[in-house]
C-alpha cells in the first residue's frame, strides 16, 4: 500500500523532464528531498516534487519589485 504512494526515481525523472542520473545528482546536493528505502533506491512523494518544482520556479523566476 505505502508503495503505490511512493514515486520510482524514473517516474519522478521522468515528470521533471530531467535524466535519473541528473535526479540523483540533485538528491545527492540536496536540492530535492527523497525516501531512501534500500541502498540505491530512492523514491519520491507527490509532495516532495511539488516542493521541487515552487523551490526551481521561485530561483528562475524572481519576483518583481
């Protein structure tokens, strides 16, 4: 049951439009937060995406004075 809510690293590149290595490479600078299960395996929650993606959205876009 907890896995269907869980997101694979190649579903959550694959929504971001970014490689899995380019994933793991922002997981490792901490740019985006994940659940490590096992050794190499990491998956994402729908949450951790969206936080993603405002966090990118916010230092691509600044806001105007």
């Amino acid at each position: 049951m907890i896995d269907s809510l869980l997101i694979k690293a190649a579903d959550a590149a694959r929504r971001l439009g970014v490689s899995r290595a380019t994933l793991h490479r922002w997981v490792k600078a901490g740019r985006i937060a994940c659940i490590k299960i096992e050794r190499n395996s990491i998956y994402f929650t729908e949450e951790d995406l969206i936080q993603f993606i405002a966090n990118s959205r916010s230092r691509l876009c600044p806001a105007t004075i």
